[in-house]
C-alpha cells in the first residue's frame, strides 16, 4: 500500500478525554483547545512498544514495514457532556 489509512474513535464523557488531552497523557493533537486544530502527529512504532497494545498489531506493522505513523485530528462532535473524536492514522 503507499499508505495505510486507519481511524480511531475516542467517545464517551467529553471530560474523560479533555482532561487526558490538557495533561499531556493523551499524546494526541487537542480538539478542545482549537475545535479546528488538524495540526499532525509523526511516531515512531517504537513508541508503542510497553504500551497496552496487542503485540499481534505491532507485529503485523513490523511484518508490513510500518516504521512511522501520522495521526492527525479527523471529525469532532462535543454536546450534552459527551464527545465522540476521531483521528487519521496514516503510514509515513
């Protein structure tokens, strides 16, 4: 592929994610400062390892020659106390 396109969904209470996102836990680009921020995010797969991520997906981005992603800031819907997120994750 010349890249892999994924999205990943954060929903539920709207301060969950806020609070990880203004305390730099959630190392991802912050929809609730700038609603219209779509500014990108370059890792390397090495980041992930330690995580809680399954070792079969770091395995497969091993076998696929993922060595870098992009995740950047997609669709964005924030009402009643909930918010649902979403972030494009491409291949570099």
């Amino acid at each position: 592929y010349p890249y892999i396109e994924a999205y990943m969904i954060i929903a539920g209470k709207s301060k969950v994610p806020k609070l990880a996102l203004n305390n730099g836990e959630l190392l991802l680009p912050n929809k609730f400062i700038d609603s219209k921020n779509r500014t990108s995010v370059e890792l390397d797969i090495s980041f992930f390892i330690g995580l809680k991520i399954e070792k079969k997906l770091l395995n497969e981005a091993q076998n696929l020659k993922i060595k870098q992603i992009s995740i950047s800031p997609s669709r964005w819907r924030n009402y009643d106390g909930m918010c649902a997120i979403s972030w494009r994750i491409n291949k570099l």
